[in-house]
C-alpha cells in the first residue's frame, strides 16, 4: 500500500511539473539554474523582469501568418 501511494505521488509530480513546464509557468524556475546565471556571468532577472523579455523575445519578430 505504501508503495503505491508513493508511486502515485511520484506521478502526480512529474505530471504537474509537466504541465508548468507546458504552459510555461517553470520557464523562470529554468532560467535561475541554468549555468549562465549560476556562474554570474549576467545580472540575474527578477521575475518580472524575465516575464517582460520572454514577452519582447516572442512578439518582437515578424508575425508569417499572411
């Protein structure tokens, strides 16, 4: 019994953690460990100040839908 409700707890985990990584919600949790912000070799963002780059990073090229 103890088994199975680890096993279904370990479950439940990779799925959340899937869904945030799907919609996008682990993207800042990611970008902190990363290597590049570990080492200190830029100036680590603020959340919303990550949240306002992932924004110019997705609109700021040009839209081919027409």
């Amino acid at each position: 019994m103890r088994r199975a409700s680890k096993t279904t707890a370990r479950l439940l985990r990779r799925f959340w953690r899937g869904l945030r990584e799907w919609c996008g919600d682990y993207a800042y949790e990611s970008y902190l460990r990363s290597p590049r912000t570990q080492s200190g070799a830029c100036a680590t963002l603020t959340r919303q100040q990550f949240y306002v780059e992932q924004l110019d990073r997705r609109y700021s090229r040009p839209n081919r839908c027409c």
